[in-house]
C-alpha cells in the first residue's frame, strides 16, 4: 500500500499532566495531620478519663497472688558460699624469728584472681597484660579440685607492688599481696 507523504497526518494531542498543587494544599494537608497525631497522643498520655474518680471506685481491686515463685526457688546459696571458700596459705609470722640467724629478702606477688576454669584465668591474665604487668597463672590443687590462680609479679620493692595493686585498683579490679622470703 501507497502512502502520501505530502499530507499530513493529524498528531496526537501531548498527554496531560495533572496540574500541580498549590504549595499551601501540602501545608494545610500536613498540619491538619500532625494536628490529628498530636491530638491521639494527649488522649493516649491521658488517658482520656480513664482514672476518674468514678472509674477508681468501681473498678476491681487488684489481689495478690500467692508467692509461687519464691517456693520454686532453691535457696541453697547460704550452704554453698561458706563451703566454697578457698584455703589461702598463711604467711608465717616473721616478727617472732630471732634476728641474729640468717640474712632474709622478700619479694612480692600480688593474686588478682582464683579460677576453678583456666579460660577465665586466662582471660584475666589477657586483662593484667594489658594494665602492663607481668603475669602467670599458677596452678593448685586444694581438697582435689584444681585452681588457677592469676598472679602479677614479683615485685621487688614496695613501691613496685603498690603501684601495680595501684594500677589494679583502676581497673577495678580485687587483690591480695603476698609476701615471699627469699633467702640470700
């Protein structure tokens, strides 16, 4: 089929958009919403009348129910704790020893824990590495069970271990110092 390209052909006319909005309807429309929002949040903070006097007197009183839970719990902690303690080594008393025997020096350890599992023991050793100190875990056996102890040290001075017990202490962190003779 033929076609004249001298006619022309009629063009479709452009598709309409829909017009825009008056900036005023978006600001109309959305106070109006931020109003109704505001409004629902009062009511709700409220409580639109809910704890009017009328309500209080008729509402049911609440009762209490019995205490199952407490009966359910085993309150075995007051025998546990005094049979968990751990047996610590008395240092002996050197203030009784004659002084004339032989020349003693004594450095220092500090315990800054005591683990039944070598993990926590280790990770409170990653603890004490990081303050700066120098650590070990030591390990004991008392009444058959194993025990890690964490100690810092030794420190030859007094002055060396407060600083350490010091630098604990900031780290929050618990410790006992421990004196250790050695002989010369």
């Amino acid at each position: 089929m033929t076609q004249d390209f001298a006619k022309k052909k009629k063009e479709a006319p452009p598709p309409t958009r829909p017009t825009p909005k008056a900036p005023w309807f978006h600001f109309v429309t959305g106070f109006v919403a931020g109003a109704f929002v505001t409004f629902l949040a009062a009511l709700w903070y409220t409580g639109a009348g809910q704890n009017s006097e009328e309500s209080l007197a008729t509402a049911p009183k609440p009762v209490a129910e019995p205490n199952s839970i407490a009966d359910e719990i085993d309150w075995d902690f007051y025998e546990i704790f005094p049979k968990s303690e751990v047996p610590v080594s008395s240092e002996p008393d050197y203030a009784t020893e004659s002084t004339s025997g032989p020349d003693y020096s004594y450095h220092w350890l500090i315990q800054a824990g005591s683990f039944r599992d070598a993990r926590d023991a280790d990770e409170l050793r990653a603890q004490l590495i990081l303050l700066g100190l120098e650590t070990r875990v030591q390990k004991s056996k008392v009444e058959g069970t194993t025990w890690h102890r964490v100690v810092a040290g030794p420190f030859d001075t007094d002055l060396k271990k407060n600083r350490a017990q010091d630098k604990l202490a900031q780290a929050q962190i618990e410790s006992i110092p421990i004196r250790i003779r050695d002989r010369e």
